[in-house]
C-alpha cells in the first residue's frame, strides 16, 4: 500500500504549481487536508488534496487540472501527517511548487485577485471583502469543497453559485507579471533560483523560466516576497506567452505555456525535453497516425507559429469549424500562424489551440488523480 500511496502523490504532485499561467483555483492546503469530513479518516491526510482536485477537474469538464496551493509554514512539521507525507510537502515548498507562509488567508485572496483566479475554502472571509469585494459580489470566486456523493462538491457558501469560475486579472496583476521580480535570499525557490549558489545562480534561474513566476505580494504598494518578506528587484520584462491546450474526443486534456525563444513539440511521445506528450490518450488508429513528435510550436514576436514535423501530416481548423470542407491541410515541414480561434487537428479528434478558445463538451470524466490511492486510504461518504 505504501507504494500505491507513492504513486498517488506523485501524480498530485503533478498537479501543483505557482505558475500564473496554469493555476486554475487558489486554496490552502492545510484546511483542506485538515477537513476530516471529506473522507472520515485520519486529522491529517494528504491524499485530501487529490479528491479536492478532481472535483474541481470534473465541475471545469477538463484533466490535468493544477491548483495553486498555499502552506502555512507549521505545515511542514506537522506530527499529524505521516514522515512521507511531511517530505513531499517540503520538497513541493523546496521547488517552488507551493507558497509556505504565515497568513494563508490574506494570501489566498490577494493571489486570487492578482490572478483572476477562484478560491476554494470554507472560509468567510468577513475580514476582507472590503478590500476584495469580489468575494461575495462575483458568484462561483469563493467556493467551500464539502463531503458528497462519490467525493467533494462545491457549494458557494459566500456569493453564491456552485461551479468555480474565474475572474480577470486586475489592473495591478497585469502589471506585476509583465515583469520578472528576483529575491534578495539565496535559494529563493519563487523569485530565485533554489538550491543555492547565491545571487547570481538566482538570477540565471529567473532568466531560464521566467513564464511560472507567481505573483509578488504587495506590502504597501511594494512588490515582496511572500516567504521571506524581503523586497523583490525588477530583473526587466517578462517574455510574452501564450497558453495552448490540447483536446482529446472533446475533452481538454492538458495545458503547456509557450514562450519565446523555447519551442514546444507536441506528438505521441516527443523525444524533446519539455515535449508534450498524447500516447496515453490516443486510441490505436490515432498512434499510427500521430508521429512521435508531430508539430512544434513557436512564439515569434506575439505570433504562435506551428510547423508539421510528421510523416503524415496535419491540418489547420480555421475559426475552430469541424467542416471538413474548411478543414486547411499543413504538409510535412509547412509552418504557419495560428490565428485568433485557430485549431491544429493532428489526427480526427485531437486538436491544440489557444487554451481561452477551446471549448471543451467530452462525455465522460476527466481522469482521477487518485486512481493509484487504496481504497483503504479513502473512506467516501455513502450517497
């Protein structure tokens, strides 16, 4: 069982990140591991995180769904979790994956706001709806996950509505992540390098993935460190991005960032690192057809460029119509401009596009995260 435990958390930790551009809900991670209802079992269980995820996968219709966690930092010598459990939330604040500080709260509603992003807590926030009046004006932003049938649900307990939807970013926020931001303490795994090597190996690191940088917190008007509550320093302009995802059978499986200057290929099992890979949801007609590494994908000057780099070829969907007759053909090594609402279709059924133009309609559920948790580590409620 401990292996399978293993394996599950793996798979969650896959699903937690800071990056801007990815996170699709903010929470904190220690009321819902907390939260005993959810599963009856133990005061503290990680594997919490993996239900709260699916939920919120199966209310969006969409996989591979990644949260942004917040940690208050007693966490991670928390005696109620297990040693392994207690490692791998250490390694997730060691890399950068989630933020550790000590007001989650206040956090929670400022990256929420900065982010355009839902919350899914149980709390009310009373305390800050003035400054974040979104909080109850906006239905579906704050959203409490609670036991049901099968797993969590939501239920909008503050502002109402019961599907989490997400704001636009503010003013502000647009303005912190056209920027790069680095942070005074060695080994900064937000604003830094991590693991060491001092200013310089920090500052190459914020260089090299500039695209996942969370957004600085604002302590009076100045952008700060969340975790060390050191002021951060502009390091210039962040790089443009644009958010592609890829659709299997109508169901939007996965979310990858291009930017410039790193190109990104996409087929049924790239070699490239960072490569996206489609084998595990292909069905065997479309594996023949799907080269390993089939289009790659660029970011030239604001424009996504995509070229064929198959055997047999792609084609262009403009506008995102499925009538074959507007169906464009992209032969071996052609490139061309993705266009506003312009679908690639590798195979019949498999298409990537810009993420915010990808309509999703499967008929069946996203994958569970927690496929690989024993059963005796979960203990739903009877419907």
């Amino acid at each position: 069982m401990r292996f399978e435990i293993s394996k599950v958390l793996d798979a969650i930790e896959g699903r937690v990140c800071t990056d801007p551009s990815l996170a699709r809900a903010v929470l904190d991670l220690a009321e819902v591991i907390r939260y005993q209802n959810l599963d009856g079992g133990r005061p503290a269980n990680l594997l919490r995180l993996g239900m709260v995820i699916d939920a919120l996968a199966r209310d969006l219709e969409e996989d591979s769904v990644p949260v942004y966690a917040i940690v208050h930092r007693a966490l991670l010598s928390d005696a109620d979790l297990t040693s392994n459990e207690r490692m791998v939330v250490r390694r997730w604040a060691d890399d950068g994956l989630v933020e550790v500080l000590d007001n989650p709260g206040d956090r929670m509603l400022e990256v929420a706001d900065l982010l355009g992003l839902p919350v899914l807590s149980r709390a009310r926030f009373d305390g800050l709806r003035g400054r974040f009046p979104w909080v109850v004006e906006q239905p579906g932003r704050v959203l409490a996950p609670v036991p049901g049938a099968g797993g969590p649900v939501f239920i909008g307990h503050v502002g109402g509505g019961n599907v989490p939807i997400a704001g636009t970013r503010s003013a502000t926020g647009a303005k912190l992540l056209a920027r790069q931001w680095r942070c005074p303490e060695p080994g900064c795994a937000l604003f830094g390098g991590g693991g060491g090597g001092g200013a310089f190996a920090d500052l190459a690191a914020v260089e090299r993935a500039p695209a996942g940088q969370p957004p600085p917190a604002l302590r009076g008007g100045v952008p700060t460190c969340p975790r060390h509550g050191a002021r951060l320093g502009d390091a210039g302009p962040r790089p443009r991005t644009e958010v592609l995802a890829v659709r299997v059978g109508g169901l939007i499986r996965r979310r990858f960032v291009l930017t410039e200057g790193q190109s990104v290929l996409v087929g049924r099992a790239p070699e490239q690192q960072g490569g996206i890979v489609l084998g595990q949801w292909l069905n065997d007609e479309a594996r023949r057809w799907i080269s390993r590494g089939h289009v790659r994908f660029e970011l030239r000057v604001g424009e996504v460029i995509v070229t064929d780099v198959s055997t047999n070829g792609s084609g262009i969907r403009p506008s995102g119509s499925m009538a074959e007759p507007d169906r464009i053909p992209l032969k071996p090594q052609q490139s061309r401009v993705l266009s506003a609402n312009d679908m690639v279709e590798l195979y019949p059924g498999v298409q990537i596009g810009r993420a915010d133009e990808l309509p999703t309609g499967a008929p069946f559920t996203p994958t569970s995260v927690m496929a690989e948790a024993p059963t005796m580590a979960m203990r739903l409620p009877r419907p």
